[in-house]
C-alpha cells in the first residue's frame, strides 16, 4: 500500500486561482465604482446599469467559484437589486448608488481578508447595507445557489421548475449547448459550478457528451473534453443566460438558441422524465445507454445551426494575457543581462578581424535591441485605472467636505511603466485631498467670488520626450504664497528678510510636516501629505512643477520617467571605478587643472563663466585610492538644490543601461540609485547626483557620514551576479 | 486529497479520498494506467471518502473503463462519495458515468 501525492499541491493551485480571481476582481470593482458615479449624474443610462449588473454578476460568480462564499452571498443581494433596475422594477436613485459604493468597499475588504494591513469587512455594516438595499427593492435575502431543487418540478410548463425570480415573465425554452476550452479548467474555471448556477434560473435538463473524450493514454488530465447540451425552462432572457458564463465566454463554445421545435420540446420532456440508468458492471466500449443519450442523439440530429460559434484558432481568442508581474520582471531582467552580454560580445568583436563574426555579433546586437525595446513595451500600461479610481475619492471627499466638485481626466490612455504607475496612486492621493480641502472653497464662497458651483479637479497625463507629465490642476482659491512664506519664516525654515522666488515658497509646501492649515481635518493638514508626494516623485527620478494664481487655482505637474528599468546617462570613471550619471541632470563637462584648484586657494569652488559651482570629488566620496589625473573633469548638473560639479578622471561617452537593483546589503547607500554591467563585466554604479549633492551640503555642515567604497558596492554587485547566474538552470 | 493503491494477487483497488479535482488529475491518470498495465484482471475504484469530484475525475474514471474494456480487465466502482459529490455530479448530468450495478 503506498499514498501518494497530498493536500499541497492542492492548497498551492487553490490559492494560485484565489489570486487570479483577488486580480480580477480588483480591476471590476474599479470599472463597478466608475459606472456608478457615472450612473449618479445620469440615472436613465441602461447600459451604465447593465454595466454595474455584469459587474456585480461577475464579482458573484467567480467569488462563489473560488470560494469566496461571503462575497458571493453579500454581491449576490446587489446584483439581484440592479436587475430589478434592469427589469424596469426598481429606480435607480443616490441612495441606492451610494449603498452600493459602501458595498464595494465591503467586498474589497472580503477580497483581500487575511492580508497584512488591508481594512478588515464589517459585517455589521454589511448587514445594515443589505438591510437597506432589501427595503429599497421589497425583496428578501437571497443565497446564491442554495435553494435549488434537483427534481424539476412537474408542475410548471412543459415540467420544468421555474426561476423564484423568473415566475413573473413568459416561461420559455432555451437550448444550449456549452463546450469548455482547453484551457477552460487551467484558468480554475469549473463547469459543474456553471451548470449549477443555470439551474436556478428555472427547469434544466442536462445531457453531458463524452463525445470527445481521447483514449486513457492520450488524454491531457487537466483539460475538460466532455460537453453538455441543455434544455432550460426560464423567463429570464437570453443575455441572463449567457451572464452565467460571462467570465467564461472567451474560452468555450456557446450557444443559446430558443427550443421552438417539436423535437426539442419533446427531447425537454423526455430528458425532464429520464430515469438515469446505471452503467452495466462490465463495461462495453460505448458509452451509456439512456433516455438521456437518446435524447442527445435526437438533439444531435436536430441541431440549430450554431450561430457565434467561437473557434479555438481565431487570434481573437487570445487577444491578451494576464502575466503576474513578477514574471514580467524576471523576463526584463533577463533581457537586461542579454543586454550586457550582447555588449561584451560587440566589444570582444573588435579586437579580432573575422568579418564572419563581426555579422553574427551585428545580428545579434540589432535583435538584442529589438527584444529590449519590446520587452520594455510590454511593461508600459495605460494610467487609465489609476485614474479612475480617483473618481470615488473625489465624490466621497465632496461628500464629506460639503462641496461640489467633478473630476475630469484627460489622457487616461498615456502608457507609462507599470513600477511607475504602481507609485502614483500615493502621490496623487494626497495631490487631490490637498486641493480638495485648502484649494477648492466652500459652495458658499465660491458663489460671492461669482466663480461657478461645481468647482473642477482635472487630472491629466501626457507624453513629453522620455517623460511623461502629470497634472493635478484645480479651479480653487490657489496658493497664498504670503501664508506659505509666513508659516516658512515661523518654522525657521527661512530667515525673516528672505528674498523668495514663487518656485521657492512653492518648494517649501513639500518640506516635512509644512502645512499652513489653521486646522487639521480628516482630509488633510498635518503636513504629511505633500512630503510624501515629494519623496515618491523623488524616487521615481522625477521632479514637481506647481504653478498657482490667486483665486483661479493651482496646477502641479509630475514630470516622471517612461521607464525605470533603463536610463540614458553619461560614463564616467575616477581610477578603476565607473559610474553613470543620468544624461537628464548634466548641464555641462568643464576641465578642472591644478592651476585651476590654486586659483580657488584649495577651495571646492569652479568659476564657471563667472558663476561659482562648488564641486564634489567623486574619489573623496567613494574612498578611491588612486592617484589623481593632471586635468580632470568637472561634470556641472543640475539640482533642486541648485547647480553642483561631480568631479570625475575621464568622460568615456553616453550610454543607455539596464538599471540593476543594489540587493539588500546596499540598499541604504542613497547616492547610489542602481548599478548596471559593461560590455567588459565591470560594474559601474548609476548616481544619483540629488542626493549626492544633499549628501555633501550635508556633510559639510554636520561632518561626513560613513563613507561608501565604490569598490567595495562593486565587488558586492558582481559576486552577487555570480551566485544569480550560477544558480540559474541552464540548458542541457 | 489522497489517492492510495491496495493491492492483491488478483486485483488493484484505488481508494479516493477528499477533493478529487485537476489537483490530483494528473496522478489519478498515472495510477490508472499503471494499474490497467500490471496484469491483473480485476480494477476497482473506490469513492469512500470522496468528498468531491470534478470532471476531469469523471472523463478520466470513464476513458479507465473504456480501457479496462479493451484489455479485458474487470472494471467497478465501489463505495459511495459524499452526497454533494454526487449532487454537484447530478446537476451536470455526470453521476451516469461512475456508477456501475455491480458495485452498490
């Protein structure tokens, strides 16, 4: 006796279609909140209601086939509430949107039980919602698929038990026949809890098929071949019957036809009264014989014509994938390393004179850019959602704050890489509370300034070069530059006679805990929000521009990278170390002599044009013990600080590199935003002269910190490569 | 989910246990066809202790009979799974299939 196999395996593929299904819901409850609010301002939109139904229906469905039975039970009262508005029973109204934005934020809550960090569901709350979603539709809760019976009840038209919700209208006949895809059970999909859905809409007779079913030795166990053909007694419509497999439809062979004809109406009565016979103990070759396969056969005989159809082989099927996106980043680093190694290839080319390798190594470098190219493409998304979910936002806040504002987006299909978009959110976030509480004014005061009620947020993304810009503009009151300066000079964070510029006392707004609110809401005013904003953007290599006009509002733009997986910068190295200096930052390269350095009397000033630059040593810094150049470099960039010189031996060219993360050891080492290889496997570290220059004003002041060994980060970095690569399998 | 093998001189008896699902399809099929190729006469499936079955169970359970046909091994299913096992089977008009009057 052996055992074999256990409960692993299954937990692990339960919890991988848990996750599958936690993603999916979380983009639906994204487009569910965008319908409703757009249903608000407009109750008569049918397609809005249609809309939030499949939604919802969707939510249920999935939810009740992942195991997410609370979800499925508490969306299912929801959807049964917007098919009544379908039904024309029931008037779409606030209340009812309003309940079912709560609702939303319950079902979240439920997807993502158990993580850490996420809002627990209330299930008071919840009950008080479906109490009143209950009142507002006259129904009682309901269960998905529970009341059921699986004896079709003989009373009813042609013998079939109806739908509870279906008796109202005419009860007709539909014929269906249902195929499941190849990849139909992979993508945690299960028929049987298809089937059992459509039977609570009314009476369901069911033949299955094993038709297609391969011989033992050839048959892929994870694939679904048998097929069903069903006759189904319902008042519901055909776009209700076809909503059960709306999470399925691109995967499976549909059809929903109405049984008019004498055969099916006769193979409905047959099916309905079929005693289902046991198989004979020895087996034959064909399969069972009973009322229910001569049904089928009939039926087989018979058959409609199977208008739409999908065939498995038409593009269209597999329009597009959903990839976790961790794999997405394996791959991108993986394209990052054929980067380098194409690199090395090249150079190793020209040192030797075989024209023959020299093409292949051609070939190879315009694919490998090809592939970096795409690769890239593929991880830029539009910021669409991000967006979208802002509308919910800014309606509660108005709510809660007493105004009248709309959100309008502009370039909601601007790609941008998906780690950027993933940090946007934040920053937005606290954008839009800021301008919601100081910069948008009370209906009230709006309408003595003659300014109109709905004041307006207008969020709105761009391409701009390399970057892309994204704007928070507001129609407010704007920024009151003397309340910024005097809260500054309060706080000590300027002197009294300081001449500001407004791109100063703007920058002060993103100091730590600045805020010159009088008084601290739920919304905003502890002066945390815009620090964040800051620090986000900072990391993102990317900088804020705020532009503001009294009593017309306040307009800031995020200029952000397209990616940051790749970056255009400039190599340098001081002895036998490299670094990379982004090419966005660097205004200039100037000689640094020794005649240059006695004129400053040992200061670490340049003169440049009559401009005085202080200059950091980059061998200082990183503790480089070599000998210094006669001439050196100076590489002039620019800061938020202001313009700053990186000292360097030589500028060896542009270069555009795969950023490499530092790995924990690392991590904090700030002036350092990445690493990257070149073509010849040394490593050269990817600057980050923001705070390379913060770090030096520093130091100045307070003394320096420890101080960092490039060659040491460099040393770490290319051991670290060795470990991944000899790790990684490799191709027998 | 457990799927265990009792043998004797004259026959293989596969015993499932819990969810019988796409989980475990791929080892059913295994243990199917190592059975029906180890030459003995008899093959004989248990359901005690199933507590769910799904279809790639069932065309797997049906495609094992088909075979044991062909090679002239006595195939039967034994024992009784759990009842929403055999409702939720009912429902997609599937119970046909795993039930012979031999072994009830």
């Amino acid at each position: 006796m052996s055992e074999r196999g256990g409960p692993l395996s299954n937990t692990v593929n339960a919890e991988i279609f848990k996750q599958s299904f936690r993603e999916e819901a979380r983009e639906i409850l994204v487009d569910l909140e965008s319908a409703l609010l757009e249903l608000n301002d407009n109750h008569g939109d049918h397609e809005l209601v249609g809309r939030v139904f499949r939604g919802l229906h969707t939510i249920k469905g999935s939810g009740a086939m992942f195991g997410f039975e609370d979800l499925a039970t508490f969306t299912h009262n929801l959807e049964t509430a917007f098919d009544e508005v379908r039904n024309g029973r029931l008037q779409i109204n606030s209340e009812l949107i309003d309940l079912t934005l709560d609702a939303l934020d319950q079902i979240r809550a439920m997807l993502e039980e158990g993580a850490v960090g996420a809002p627990q569901a209330d299930p008071a709350a919840c009950a008080e919602i479906l109490a009143k979603v209950r009142h507002l539709t006259g129904k009682p809760e309901k269960r998905p698929e529970k009341e059921k019976s699986a004896v079709p009840n003989a009373g009813s038209p042609a013998g079939f038990e109806t739908a509870s919700g279906a008796a109202a209208g005419q009860v007709r006949e539909w014929s269906i026949h249902f195929a499941p895809g190849p990849d139909f059970m992979l993508n945690g999909a299960n028929p049987v809890l298809l089937l059992h859905e459509l039977r609570q809409m009314g009476g369901l007779a069911v033949r299955a098929s094993m038709a297609a079913v391969p011989p033992l030795g050839e048959l892929d166990p994870e694939r679904c071949y048998i097929s069903w053909e069903m006759v189904l007694a319902t008042a519901a419509e055909r776009e209700a019957i076809r909503d059960v497999f709306i999470f399925v439809e691109d995967n499976c062979e549909l059809t929903i036809e109405p049984a008019s004809t004498p055969v099916e109406n006769q193979a409905s009565a047959l099916l309905n009264s079929a005693q289902r016979p046991s198989i004979p103990a020895s087996a034959s070759n064909s399969a069972p014989a009973s009322a229910a396969d001569l049904t089928a056969k009939a039926l087989d005989d018979k058959r409609i014509p199977r208008g739409g159809r999908r065939d498995y082989d038409s593009p269209d099927n597999a329009s597009s994938l959903r990839v976790p996106a961790v794999k997405l980043d394996q791959f991108v680093n993986l394209v990052g390393e054929l980067v380098t190694v194409q690199a090395r290839l090249t150079e190793l080319v020209a040192h030797h004179d075989d024209p023959e390798i020299a093409s292949v190594a051609e070939e190879i470098e315009r694919l490998t850019a090809s592939l970096r190219e795409n690769s890239m493409n593929i991880r830029m998304m539009p910021i669409r959602a991000t967006f979208e979910k802002f509308r919910r936002l800014v309606h509660d806040l108005a709510r809660d704050l007493g105004k009248n504002v709309e959100l309008t987006i502009e370039g909601a299909e601007t790609e941008l890489d998906k780690t950027v978009i993933d940090q946007l959110s934040d920053p937005l976030m606290h954008l839009i509370r800021n301008s919601m509480d100081h910069g948008i004014e009370p209906p009230k005061m709006r309408g003595e300034l003659g300014k109109p009620a709905i004041a307006t947020i207008h969020l709105s993304a761009r391409h701009s070069g390399a970057s892309v810009l994204i704007g928070v503009a507001d129609n407010g009151g704007g920024i009151d530059t003397e309340a910024v300066r005097n809260r500054a000079i309060e706080r000590g964070l300027v002197a009294a006679d300081a001449q500001l510029t407004e791109a100063e006392t703007y920058a002060l707004l993103f100091q730590p805990g600045f805020s010159t609110a009088k008084q601290v809401t739920d919304v905003s005013g502890r002066g945390v929000g815009m620090d964040v904003v800051r620090q986000r953007v900072d990391s993102l290599r990317g900088t804020i521009d705020v532009a503001s006009k009294p009593g017309q509002g306040t307009s800031v733009t995020l200029r952000l990278p397209l990616t940051l997986a790749i970056i255009d910068g400039l190599l340098v190295n001081v002895g036998d170390a490299f670094f990379v200096l982004p090419l966005a930052n660097i205004l200039e390269c100037i000689e640094l002599t020794r005649e240059d350095i006695e004129r400053a009397n040992g200061k670490h000033v340049a003169n440049v044009r009559g401009e005085l630059i202080p200059y950091i040593r980059l061998r200082q810094h990183f503790s480089i013990d070599t000998p210094r150049p006669a001439i050196e470099q100076i590489m002039v960039v620019e800061t938020e600080g202001g313009r700053y010189g990186f000292v360097v031996d030589r500028v060896l060219g542009d270069c555009q590199t795969v950023i490499k993360n530092l790995g924990r050891f690392y991590r904090h080492v700030q002036v350092v935003s990445g690493a990257t290889i070149l073509g010849d496997g040394t490593v050269a570290l990817i600057l980050d002269p923001e705070r390379l220059a913060q770090d030096a004003v520093r130091a100045v002041s307070h003394g320096p910190r420890g101080r960092v060994s490039a060659s040491a980060i460099a040393a770490a970095i290319k051991q670290s490569l060795r470990e991944r690569n000899a790790a990684r399998p490799r191709a027998s | 989910m457990s799927l265990t093998v009792e043998q004797s001189e004259s026959q293989n008896v596969i015993l499932l246990e819990g969810a019988i699902d796409i989980a475990s399809a791929g080892e059913l099929k295994e243990l199917l066809l190592k059975a029906l190729g180890s030459g003995k006469k008899k093959l004989r499936v248990s359901f005690d202790g199933a507590t769910a079955l799904d279809v790639t169970a069932v065309e797997l359970l049906w495609a094992a009979e088909r075979e044991a046909a062909k090679a002239g091994v006595e195939f039967s299913f034994a024992g009784q799974a759990a009842p929403e096992a055999l409702a939720a089977l009912a429902d997609a008009g599937l119970e046909t299939f795993l039930v012979s009057s031999g072994a009830k």
